[in-house]
C-alpha cells in the first residue's frame, strides 16, 4: 500500500522559519494529530536535538498547559529519522 508523504514547516510569508504567531491549543492538537498518524518524523540534526530538549520523556509537558500533554506523548513517541553528518548518535526512538 503507497501512503501519502506530508511535509511540514513553520515558515513567514517573509521567509523567516519560526513560530511567527503563538502556538495555541488548535495548533497543538493539529500537529498532535498528523504526528500521531504518521509511520515517523524526519529530522536534520538541529531540529531533531531543538525537539529531543523539548518534547523528550515523560515529563516533557511538565509546566506547560495540560493541553500541551497529548503533543508531548505523540512526539515522544513518534519513530523518529534523522540525518545528519555531524551526530554521532540519536537514542530517541529514532
């Protein structure tokens, strides 16, 4: 069976790749969903130890809205790929 390959990036009109608004519960819930249906998330060597310091473990939601939680899970959990020339190893889930 051939699945659908989804891309995603936070990226301004302007071309800056940030968050250029505050990310809300909508936002949230709707990466939650897409990451959560996805066989894996693909990661250059940046993003992947920006993500691992935010969203990594149990804990990862600790502080945060609890409607930031379901987030967290689906990212921990996510089998994760990543490529890079200058990490020597990645241990999470990927």
């Amino acid at each position: 069976m051939t699945r659908p390959l989804r891309y995603s990036i936070n990226v301004t009109l302007d071309g800056c790749v940030d968050h250029a608004f505050e990310p809300d519960e909508a936002v949230h819930r709707h990466a939650m969903e897409s990451i959560a249906a996805a066989d894996a998330v693909l990661f250059g060597r940046a993003t992947y130890e920006l993500m691992e310091a935010g969203w990594r473990g149990p804990g990862a939601a600790a502080g945060l809205p609890p409607w930031m939680t379901p987030f967290a899970r689906a990212m921990d959990a996510a089998r994760k790929y990543v490529v890079s020339s200058s990490l020597p190893d990645v241990d999470w889930n990927a």
